[in-house]
C-alpha cells in the first residue's frame, strides 16, 4: 500500500451497507424507523491537525466544531456526542480542555453522552476523537452527490480567515490583537448548524468546507459526476483577511486552498434562489454564489472570467474522512 | 488534578444528560421516538491496551469486539461502527488489519459505516478508536445499577483465559500450541451479543467483564448500592486454564483480577433462575452463579465459605470508560 489512499480503499471495500455512502461523504446516513441518523468520527492529534502550543481549550472547542460542521452539512441536528480522550499527566491542560469542552457543548447545545479515556505512553502525542450523532428529516439528507449541470455553487460566510489566522501563529505574529478575529476563526471555528437545517431542503449536493474550498469542490464535483467551475473572484473575503492579506489573485488562492473554515459549500438549482435568500436572512448570515455546476468532470477555476490553471496543491489531504 | 479520576469527574460534571447515565455505565442510552439508542466508543491504545507485536489483525478484532461487549451488557443489537485509525505507514500492519477487520465485522455481523483516518507523527503509538450504535428495546437497558439484595450474581463463560493467554504471551511461551485456547481468548475475545439480549428482560443489572471480575463487580455494587459477595471457589475455570494455571487460589485469584474476559457478570432475582437457565440452554452457553448480592456496600470475597481479605488490586483500572 502506498498510503492512506489504499487503506481507505480498503476500507470502502469493508462498507458496503448503503448508510456508510461508499464513504464518500461527511457521514455515515443510518435509516431507523422512519428517521434519518447522522454518525460521524473525526480525530484530531497534537503536531497534525492543532499546534502543540494552541490552548486546551481550543483544542477541545476545535474537535466539537469539526464534528459539528458536518452534521451542519446534512442538515442535522445534533443529538449528542462521545469523546474519545488520551490522558498525559499534564493536569491544567486537561482542565483547560474540560473547560473548552463544555464551553463547546453548550455553544452547540449539544450533550456529553460518554465516550473513553485512555493513558498514553510517556511522550506520545495526544489523539483526539469525537464522535457525533445526529437526527435529520427523513428522505432530505444532503450528500456530496447530487450537483448537476446548470446548479449554482455557494458558499456560507467568508473564505480563508481560518488559514489566514494560522499562518499568523506559525509565523510567531506578535499582533494578535489587532487580527483577533482570524486566529479566532482558525482556533475556535463556528459551523452553522441552523444554516445546515434551513439549506438542507432547497441543495442538490452540500458539503463542509474542512479542507479548502477547492479540494472541497472538488470532492462534490467526483461524487456528483459533474464538473464545478469556481470563480476566484467571487469568493467572499473578510475585512480582517483583505486587511492582512490584501485582496490579490494570490491572497485569493491561499484562502481557497487552506482549510479550516468550516463553512458550508452547496449546490441548488437556479429556481431555488428565493429560498436560499430566504435561508440566508432567516438565518442572520451571507450566502454567495462563487460558482456554477457543468457537464463534464473535475474542477475549473476562474479569475474575471479568465480559465486559471489550477493550482498544485487544492487544501488539505492529510484528513481521510470515512464519514 | 491527580489523573483519570479527576478528569473523568470533570467530565461527569458535563455530561447531566439522563442518556450519559451519569457516565457510570458501559454506554449511554439515547431514547428517541420510543427507540433506545445504545452508544459506545472505546479507544486502545499501542504499548497500553495491545502488545506492539500483537498480529494487526488481532488488534482489529479487539477493537471491534469490545466495543461490541458494552452493547452485550446492555441486550442491544449492533447496528454500526464507526472506526479512528492511526495511519504510520506500516503498509503491512494495515492490510493485515483490514483483513481482521473484516472478519470482526462479518463475526458480530455489524456494518461499517465510516469513521475517520489521521497520520500520525513518526514514531507515535498507535492510538484506534471505534463507536458502536445499538438498538435496544424499549424500557428495558439494563444497567450497572439495580442489583438489589437477595440477587443472585452469574457470570457468563469461564474467566482467566484471555489472562493466562497474556501472561503466556509475556513471558514469551513457545508452547502456544498446546494451550492455543487461552491465547485466542486474549486475542480474540467472543462477547456474545445473543446472550446479551435474552437475558436483558431478567437481569437486575448487567456489565461485561473487561477489566477483571472483581473490580467489575466491585463497579455493579457502588452504582447499585449494594454490597457484592463474591464466592471464588465457585467462580468457572476452563480446562485449558487449569492445566496451565493449576486450580488453587492463587490462580483463582489471578483470574479473577486478570481483565479481558469480555463474558457478561450479572445479577437477578432468585425468581429469574428459571428464566435465566433457559436463557443458557437458547444461547448454548453455560451461566454460573458465583455470588449474591446483600445490603451494604462494597465488595466482599468469600473461599469455600471463609472471607477472604480482598487482593490489593481488584482489576484493571487503567481503562476509564465514560461510556
């Protein structure tokens, strides 16, 4: 094997029951008595996916959040969650992360159901899990298939404060203060589980930006066996990115390859305008359109309607996501 | 804070949701619709809960099939899992895992339905996750709590296999031939869901056994506010177990203590032996009544009708199981 490419492989070819989606997709779908539950796992481990040096708490809010941006992309409410804990010794990081955790629980209304600690060895880095289960309507929950030709694509929100923020911290910025808001975007992301709720009904495809936008995309773009134009220059920045990373072509590319945002990334039928506007205010945030859905395959990227070449790297791939 | 026990009271002082079932049993119940919902995620973790030489697919094995022990304890039937692996690029170790696997799922007859893979930092143990969702019927999960005095205490199976095959395992054995059994019992643990949900409807409280029989019960006498009083000499040994071990109450104690039974330990009403015993005879299996519960507290241990002091350390306390 080659790596985690032929182990997920392996792995598809162990889920073969229709609820685990050929994991594909950001969760599992478990049909029972006439309701629709969402169960999904993500780790996350000191050193890969969060900086030995961010607080506890962030880390614990970062390892809910994950879990609950995708069941925000099924449209589903959260029911409650397991936690998968690795115990070091270090007992004011633990109490820190107790306190991240129910700040997280809370911030998502979402109960502690149970879960596992464990010891690790002396040095080894800590590996976090979390497991969320959640309820959805019946026959309406969204997969990452189902885009078709002539689909708006939207996103939620603004793209690439999280990645913005974490380049800040790994380059020891030291004006934190003034770009609070991206180093919060990236250490205590907020998924929209309402929005997911109110989406959910009007998409053809929705999925979690966790990755990138474009590696995200790009992933609808397979499943949907379609091909997903991006316009660049749609993507919607913040302030607090344009005013630390300007509004370049380059500025542009990092935000939509970096990861972390934790938006949500859909495709609707152009007749379903209105409700997705009237999603979006119900919901109190912004939806744009930064794309469109095409016969073909794979990804294309545009700048001023001008084809770009895409770039080498798309987001994050270090994440295999079985649900 | 001093350890696991301080962190686990931290989480307990989160989890107020009546499914966490105060984070004192072996899964949460989740009612809904009428439905109860059995949840479990346990972790293992390399060097701690598997020998790194342990064969990979063993390991998977294990991973699935204590987990699949706590939906036993509480007569549910599996209905998924969801898997958190360690990628290390030991291409080998994770073909071999796969392949135990599948075996594991195809043994309980449980689907995968997705999960999650990381990569961890050179040189990290592993650390695997897997969450099990049950269904259970309604009003009748049992829990550790509800042993009352009078009731008899039964286990299921023998105990001390899988101890004996780890300690053969330690001390580097090369006469596994001859005493295969109890290495596979400690390799391959067989929880027996069947059992698990003919007896639901007659047991006062149930628990499975995996970290030693003591201390399990020892657990079933503190949530139930009883005292437990366990008889050694009529505690089941196998054959294989005696004449690796010998029978004397050395080796009844080391079986007691050892851990990684995964066989159910229970209690019911005198008035339930009937029920009970045609619950045995359905499930092919042999139950022995090996103590009884009186009013107190606490655990007590009795040879051949004398008290025993008890053994400075009941079982294995290295696992904190929140759910």
């Amino acid at each position: 094997m080659s790596g985690e490419g032929d182990f997920i492989a392996l792995m598809r070819g162990l889920a073969s029951h229709p609820a685990a989606r050929g994991l594909m997709d950001d969760a599992a779908v478990l049909e029972l008595d006439g309701r629709s539950l969402v169960l999904t796992h993500d780790m996350i481990v000191e050193g890969v996916h969060y900086r030995p040096n961010d607080p506890a708490g962030d880390v614990a809010w970062k390892l809910v959040a994950i879990n609950m941006s995708d069941l925000a992309a099924k449209g589903a409410l959260p029911l409650g969650v397991l936690l998968g804990f690795s115990l070091t010794g270090a007992s004011e990081w633990e109490r820190e992360f107790a306190t991240g955790l129910g700040e997280a629980l809370a911030g998502f209304s979402v109960p502690l159901l149970g879960g596992d600690t464990v010891a690790m060895p002396p040095g080894a880095p800590r590996a976090l899990g979390l497991t969320a289960i959640g309820s959805a309507p019946v026959g309406g929950v969204p997969s990452r298939a189902g885009a078709k030709p002539g689909d708006l694509i939207y996103v939620s929100g603004t793209i690439g404060d999280a990645g913005a923020g974490l380049s800040m911290l790994e380059r020891g910025h030291s004006d934190l203060e003034t770009n609070e808001a991206l180093v919060v975007a990236y250490r205590r992301p907020a998924p929209n589980l309402a929005l997911g709720r109110a989406l959910a009904p009007f998409v053809s495809a929705m999925a979690d930006i966790s990755d990138g936008l474009l590696i995200d995309a790009a992933r609808i773009a397979k499943a949907s066996g379609s091909t997903v134009h991006i316009d660049l220059d749609r993507v919607p920045l913040s302030a607090a990115f344009v005013a630390r990373c300007g509004d370049s072509r380059e500025s542009r590319l990092s935000a939509v390859t970096a990861g972390d945002d934790y938006r949500l990334l859909f495709s609707a039928d152009p007749s379903r305008t209105a409700d997705i506007a009237g999603a979006a205010a119900r919901c109190g945030v912004t939806l744009t359109a930064v794309g469109r859905c095409a016969a073909g395959e794979g990804l294309t990227l545009f700048d001023a309607g001008q084809k770009l070449p895409l770039p080498a790297r798309l987001g994050y791939e270090h994440r295999g996501d079985l649900a």
